[in-house]
C-alpha cells in the first residue's frame, strides 16, 4: 500500500513538472506577440558595443555581461543573455513583460530589448549599484546618512508600487544592494526583476502566500518561510528589505547581520556596528530605522511589517528628518573610474534630497 502510494505521488510530482517544462516552452515561442517595446536588432546592439568590446563592459551578473554605450543618441546600459545562464531565456521573458508595462520613479526604465538574442536595454545609471557604493568599490566617496535614508524610502516606495501592482501584485524575489542602481543624483532604482513573480490577487489579499515548485533570489537575503516551504508572498520581499536597510547603515556583509545588530543593541554598543565612514550619524533616529529593519528581516513571516501602512511611513520620516538637517549633501571626492568601467562620478555632486 505505502509502496503504491509513493508511485503515486512520483507520477503526480512527474506530470506537474512536465506541464512546466511545456508551458515554460509555450510561453517562450509566444514571447513578444502581445508585447509593445522598442525593437533593437543585433546589428543596431553590436555597433552600440563595438562588437562587445571588453572596454565598453561595465558589470557581470548571473545573467550576463552588461555593456555601456549610446543607442538613440541616449546613454544607455546593455545586459546580455550568456548562453549558458540557466532560466535565462525566462528571466528575459519576465524582465521585458514587467517592465515594458510599468513606469515609476524607482524602478530602472526599460528602453527595449532584442528578442532574438535576449539583450536588454535600460537608462545608464551613473552611479552603479548600491552595493558597491556603500562598500566604496574603486575609491568611491562615502554616501551621507541623509543619502541612505533617502535611498532606503526610495526602495520601500518603489517596492510598495510593485507591491500594488493590478490586478496580481509583483513580488520581487531577489531585492538586494546589487539590484539597487543610482543615477547621477543618488536617486535609487529596483533592477533585475527578472525573477519576479505575479501573485494572485486573492492569495496577496488574504494569506498572502502562493506556492512555488523552486525558490529562487539570492542566500542570505531570501525569506527563511519562502526558502524552508516554497510559499511565495509579499512579505517574501519585506525579509531581503530588512537585510538590505541593515547593510544602509553597517555597510556590512549580509551573513549574521541581524545577529550582529541586535547583540549591539542589547549590550549598548550600537554605534560601533554603524558604518564608520560615516562620523555623524543621528543616534536616536538611527536606532528606529535599525529596529526597524530588524522587525522587516523576522524568521516568521507574519512577525514582519507591512509595507505600506508600517515600514513606509516610517522611513518617510526619517528622509524628511533627513531634508531638514542638509537640504543639499556635496559627495565629492575623485572616485575615478574602475577597472570594469562603473564610471563612478569623478566630480563632487551636489544631491538634492
């Protein structure tokens, strides 16, 4: 009897995964028949890149290489599929489908794309990712504390939008400092939201969980509950959040952060956990957006915040406390560029907050 059973549940297990993997293929043959984006042909791509010239190459990612160059006269940024990058072809699918239908200040703007040979094409963003500039990759100047609390309710707004997203909502699934990118002024902006996922909307409305066959993101920034029962939800993203706002403010690796924190709080020295790059953090607002993140990163999904009536609100008083202290922050200092060509800004800038 167990033995039939367990026949059972490996055919059951067999036909679910085939029926993927069939309209994983369906989807893919159908890709782009419905969608409205600019078209770039590989032609157009390749003289943009100087046939991908490794002096125009400005990042590497699970994906692929991303290139710098002009297309439409516009500076832009060119990431292109790798070959051999697994779900590449349906991550490519999920960026163009996300992204080409939605517009918001903080997330990363899509130009176009190339079906044929799966290359994307977004806004330049000067600055890199967030998480080269808070660990100072190439010599670049230290971000303010008024910065990052302005980029921190900059991602929770941008995060929120995708959030409320109809009619499914979009949950994220890989947020983290990489895929936070700066423009010219620090403003912030989601990328890569190629692994994200649509939620039905009576699941995101009540138990806010949808199961997932595999989970995807990245480790240490993935929701324990999502990681341990493949049930997929907003608060998913709420966890890597959390772990994203404590690294603003440490400029620490992901790895044990909450129990870093939370031991300098509990033994009165948490201002030797803050960056110290940083010589003039705001003590008592800093502790509420530390607990804060602490409360975002809890094991138990439903200990977490929620976005938009909590965590939100909250971050939106401390970029205001931050307006008020320094309406203009001057980051300068000669970054210059790195050897992958980032193209740190060389130049003080004045940021508006």
């Amino acid at each position: 009897m167990i033995a039939e059973l367990e026949a059972q549940k490996r055919k059951i297990v067999e036909k679910n995964a085939n029926k993927e993997a069939d309209d994983r293929k369906l989807a893919i043959n159908n890709f782009g028949h419905d969608l409205r984006y600019r078209k770039y042909t590989i032609q157009e791509i390749e003289t943009a890149t100087d046939l991908f010239s490794p002096s125009r190459k400005i990042g590497e990612g699970g994906y692929g290489p991303v290139y710098h160059c002009n297309l439409d006269h516009t500076p832009v940024a060119i990431k292109v599929l790798r070959p051999d990058a697994a779900q590449g072809q349906l991550q490519f699918q999920q960026e163009v489908e996300v992204l080409c239908c939605i517009r918001h200040p903080n997330m990363v703007l899509l130009l176009g794309a190339c079906p044929e040979y799966c290359c994307l094409v977004y806004e330049y963003m000067a600055n890199g990712s967030l998480e080269d500039r808070l660990f100072r990759r190439n010599n670049s100047p230290v971000l303010p504390w008024q910065v990052r609390f302005r980029i921190a309710a900059e991602i929770a707004t941008g995060l929120l939008f995708l959030h409320q997203t109809k009619p499914e909502p979009i949950v994220h699934r890989d947020l983290k400092p990489g895929n936070i990118l700066l423009d010219r002024n620090y403003v912030s902006k989601i990328s890569d939201v190629g692994l994200a996922r649509l939620v039905p909307p009576s699941v995101a409305d009540t138990v806010t969980q949808y199961r997932m066959t595999s989970t995807a993101g990245t480790f240490c920034y993935i929701d324990p509950e999502y990681q341990q029962t493949g049930m997929l939800g907003i608060k998913s993203d709420i966890y890597s959040l959390g772990i994203m706002l404590l690294q603003i403010i440490t400029a620490k690796p992901p790895m044990g952060l909450t129990h870093h924190v939370e031991n300098a709080i509990e033994n009165g020295n948490f201002a030797g956990i803050l960056d110290p790059a940083v010589h003039d953090w705001p003590m008592e607002e800093t502790l509420i957006f530390a607990k804060l993140a602490l409360k975002c990163s809890e094991l138990r999904r439903k200990d977490r915040p929620d976005l938009g009536r909590v965590v939100l609100p909250e971050l939106d008083k401390l970029r205001t406390l931050a307006d008020e202290k320094m309406p203009f922050i001057k980051i300068g200092g000669s970054a210059g560029t790195s050897p992958n060509n980032s193209h740190v800004s060389t130049s003080s800038i004045q940021v508006k907050l």
